[in-house]
C-alpha cells in the first residue's frame, strides 16, 4: 500500500535505523505522489495515521539515512529502500517518527495509531446483543468514535435509559444522547385525617363557713380556709356591725334571733369540650404537605442587656392549634408509605408565667409521628390518648372536725374527676384531579352577597381565546431535560409580617426595647 497519509498526535516506542542496505536490482515501483521537498537542514511536521495491523508506506524525495520512533510501542518503521518506509500499526495509541535524509534535512510524523475496526465491531456487537437482550424492542442505536460510544435512540423511561448507559460502559466512555418518553402525570395522594377529642370534667364541691354578729356577745366566725367566709367588722359609733359575703353562689342563711349565720358551699359543675376537625390535605408522590388550623401569639424573650444599657425584647411568634405534616410515597407494590406527624395543641392560661411583666401561657401539646406502609383506602388510629384524673380536697377544723353528725359542720371537701379522650385516624388515598367542567364543591352560603359592579366576572379571563390552541407536549425530550424538570422545586417563603419561615414552633420575631 503506497500512500503519503496525513494524521494526528501520539505516544512512543522506539527504533532506530542506521542507513539502507543495498538492495538488489527490482522492477520499477509505480511512480507515487510527488513527496514535498525539503530543504537541508530543515525541519517538517506531517500528520500519519494508521490502524492496528494495516501498514503504510512513506514515499520520501531523498534518501533516509536515519529512522527514530518515539517510545511507546504503539508503531514500527522499516526502510524497504533508500526512499520508502514502511510503517506498521502495533498499539491503539500516539507516537512520533522522525527522519533524516542524506542532506541533513529532518521530517516529523506525529502518528496516531487508530484500534482495529475488528476490535471495535466485536465491542459494538457484543453490546447491541446485550441490549437487545435486556432492553428488547426497544430503538437503541450505537457506535463509535475513537474511544467515545455514542448512544442514540428512545427509551420509555429513565430506568431503560440508566441500564442502556450501564451496558454500553462496558466498552469505554459513554455519551449519552437518549430521548426519554415524557413520562404520564404523576399520582397524588390524598390524606384524610379525623382529629376526635373530648375534655370532660365534674367538680363535686361542698363546704360550710359559720359566723357570729353577737351570739354570746360574740362576733366572729369558723371557717375551714376552703372557701371564703364572709367578711365581718367591728362596728363602731354611727356604724353598725356588717356581713359581707365574697362568693354569691354559696347557700346563706341567718338567724337574727341568734345572731348566728352560714355560708353553704354545695355546687356542682360539669364541663364538656369537643373538638373534630377533619382536614384533607393533597400532596404529590415524594412530596411533603402541611395543614395548620389554629394560630399564632406573641412570646416576650428578653434578651441580656449591655453595661448601662437598656434590656430588650424580642417577640417571637409560637404556632398552635390542629397541626398536620405528612410525605407519602407510592412504592413499587402499589402500597402507600406514609410519614406522618399530625399534633394538637393549645394555649393553658392555667400554667401562665409572667415574662417581663407580660403572663405568657404556656402551651398544651399532643403529638405522634410515625411511618407506616398500608393499601390505598386502608385506615389507621396513629394516636390515642386517654386521661383520666381524680383529685380530692378534704380540710376540716380540728378536734370539731371529728366531732360525730355536727362535725361535718366543720369540714369541706372538693372532688374534680377530668377524662380526656383524644383519637388521630387516618386514611391515604390514592386520586386524580377532578375532570374539568366538572361541578367542585363549594359551602353553601346562608346569605346571598351583593351583586357584583360590573358585568363582566371578575375571575375572568378563564377560559381559552377562541380560535386559539395550545402545542401538545412532545412524545420524548432528552434524558438530561427529564431529570432536570424532576428536581425539587425551591421551597416557598412567607414574607408576610405574621411569622418566617423556621421550625414549627416559631415563626419571625420583632423587637423592642425597655427600661
């Protein structure tokens, strides 16, 4: 093969070839393309290329005297007479070969080495085998470039199109240029959750309270401290001696005849609390929801203040109420996996504090946070709280106390039971958007509103220009367009003056200064 090739850079071996030996009278080659001539003394550079196991041959103006293959392996170079040289592929790789001729002129040649087609064929079969296998029917079409394989074609999703990358590895670096089918709208997942909580309490008290305006030229009284007594006062000159009574709800009697009077503490009171709320809240697969049905208050933090200085306040801002944070996850099965953490909570004036002059109350929570994996419609209590308390007051007089039948006179008793019954049900289901045109359910108002100023709604625009159509979506888009739509959107902030974005206990903060 005669040829005066051109080609790109490589790697070295190495070999050196002193001078031609004489070679015994032949026919004459073919004459071959007129070779570039070079000047003595200077120095030319040529591009050669070559495949593992071909030849080519060099067709030189002068005679060589001199060969010098860089290292490396990756070619050999023979002189075949006093102008041609014969040059073999023996490695994929790069190398430089160099030549001196008679006159002292050199020639560069940077060789680059190109892997037998063979090879690369055998690589290319093996892998459009094994994708034909794993992948079957699938349009999937590769080929090569050097050490680069190129994958083309459309695949239905991203798992084919991982696994695709994965075989066609095996052969060397891989370039991936699938198209993806635009994969159907993701399901969503409804949760239904019931929140059931009753608060009972019956308070039983009973008590006695006995007082003298002058019996046995006697005023004063006999109280067990339980409850309040009534109030009585010296009387003075122009001043008569008065009663005066703190609870209007006790029993009062009194004798004039005695002087003698009572103060009865007999009540009864029960209280009832319901509380059901039934929230019902949408999220996407992977996607995390909340739901809050309560409020906010201020909580005073007083923070250190410096030499001289005023003190200051920061208020923050503490979440309460009916509180649900929920991800589901549809897995392979079908099932639903559900993270979930719903939490009741309320202001308990009960357990106030005072916080730089400000009562600040302290907080009543229920909370459970689980994960559970169940069918679409299938129901589960996550929580049950059920409290039931008895507290009993008993005081009485000394040694009058004791006193058989008269002595429950001298006593007074106060009983409070509470019962506490709280209950989280929850139901995950599995839906889809309600059809339009479709009637949405809406409350019904009691009352109708004003009618409207203008004529035209003032939802509007909402439907479509007439005339107008919208571009359907393409069937498949590029695999690195698919994954980058899937990433998660960035989460919202609340820039409203209420509360920031923070944990679920706080919200933003503002502050204030005071002496």
């Amino acid at each position: 093969m005669n040829a005066r090739v051109g080609l790109l850079p490589v790697c070295l071996c190495v070999l050196s070839f002193a001078s031609c030996p004489a070679a015994a009278p032949q026919a004459a080659p073919s004459p071959a393309p007129a070779a570039p001539q070079v000047s003595q003394n200077q120095d030319s550079a040529n591009d050669l290329s070559v495949a593992v196991g071909k030849s080519v041959v060099l067709d030189l103006a002068r005679p060589v005297v001199r060969i010098v293959v860089g290292l490396g392996g990756f070619a050999e170079a023979t002189a075949v007479s006093p102008t041609q040289v014969l040059v073999n592929g023996a490695a994929p790789g790069e190398t430089t070969l160099i030549l001196w001729d008679n006159a002292g002129g050199r020639q560069f040649f940077n060789v680059t080495v190109r892997p037998s087609s063979m090879v690369i064929n055998d690589h290319l079969d093996a892998i459009r085998r094994e994708l034909r296998t794993e992948l079957p029917g699938q349009d999937l079409r590769v080929s090569a470039e050097g050490s680069n394989i190129f994958l083309r074609g459309t695949v239905p999703d991203l798992n084919s199109s991982t696994r695709a990358v994965t075989i066609a590895s095996t052969a060397g670096k891989v370039v991936n240029l699938l198209s993806v089918n635009l994969p159907p709208q993701e399901r969503q997942i409804l949760l239904k959750v019931r929140f059931a909580s009753v608060d009972r309490t019956k308070e039983l008290q009973l008590g006695m309270n006995l007082f003298s305006t002058g019996l046995g030229n006697t005023i004063g009284g006999v109280t067990t401290g339980q409850y309040s007594p009534p109030g009585l006062t010296i009387p003075t000159p122009g001043i008569p001696l008065t009663a005066t009574l703190s609870n209007q709800l006790n029993l009062f009697a009194f004798f004039p005849g005695l002087n003698l009077g009572a103060t009865i503490q007999a009540l009864e009171q029960k209280n009832l609390l319901e509380v059901l709320a039934e929230p019902n809240v949408l999220a996407e697969n992977g996607k995390q929801a909340s739901f809050l049905a309560g409020g906010e208050y201020p909580f005073p933090m007083v923070q250190g203040a410096g030499i001289g200085g005023a003190s200051a306040i920061t208020i923050m801002f503490k979440e309460y109420g009916i509180r649900l944070n929920f991800l589901p996850t549809i897995t392979p099965r079908g099932t639903i996996r559900l993270q979930v953490a719903p939490e009741v909570s309320a202001l308990d004036f009960a357990d106030a504090v005072q916080i730089a002059g400000f009562l600040e109350p302290a907080i009543t929570i229920r909370r459970v946070k689980t994960e559970v994996e169940l069918l679409d419609g299938q129901s589960f209590a996550i929580g049950g709280l059920l409290d039931n308390r008895d507290n009993e007051v008993f005081q009485k007089i000394p040694f009058l106390g004791d006193i058989p039948i008269l002595g429950k006179f001298f006593q007074s008793m106060a009983k409070t039971k509470s019962n506490t019954e709280l209950i989280v049900i929850v139901t995950p289901e599995i839906v889809s958007p309600a059809p339009a045109g479709t009637e949405i359910p809406v409350p019904k108002y009691p009352g109708t509103f004003l009618p409207p100023n203008s004529n035209t709604a003032m939802h509007t625009p909402d439907a479509k220009t007439p005339g107008s159509t919208v571009a359907a979506p393409p069937a498949s888009i590029p695999v690195e367009q698919l994954i980058d739509s899937m990433k998660p959107e960035t989460p919202m902030t609340d820039s409203g003056g209420g509360s920031g974005s923070g944990s679920s206990g706080g919200g933003g903060s503002s502050g204030m200064s005071t002496q």
